[in-house]
C-alpha cells in the first residue's frame, strides 16, 4: 500500500503582506525576506519561488513510500 504523505511547500506572506515565507504549513516554516518596498519585495518573493519549488521537487523524489 503506498501513501501520500507529501508536504506541499508554499510561499506565504505574513504582518500586512511585509514578511515572506516558505512553509509546509505543519512543521516547518522558512523565512526568506522583508517586502518593506517594491525592490525588496521582488527579491524576496524571487528567492521564495526558488526555494519553494526545490523543496517540493525533493519531496517529490520521496514519494510513493511503502508502509509496511
């Protein structure tokens, strides 16, 4: 029997959209940048796109797992 325990990471935005990160929204969160003005914004939400699809392709290569 194979399961889907995959943890899903998505970029969230928290205190008025000022503070970006990247979590699995169970255990983990990473936070990646301050989006205080426009420049720093974009870098942030750059770095957090990058970070968030590697994290999920590693997740990826764990699945299926067997459960015995």
């Amino acid at each position: 029997m194979f399961t889907m325990n995959k943890n899903i990471w998505t970029i969230e935005k928290r205190k008025r959209q000022t503070e970006i990160f990247v979590t699995n929204r169970e255990t983990e969160s990473i936070f990646v940048g301050e989006g205080y003005n426009k420049k720093e914004y974009q870098r942030s939400m750059k770095l957090a796109k990058v970070i968030c699809e590697a994290l999920n392709n590693y997740e990826a290569k764990k699945l299926p797992q067997l459960i015995t």
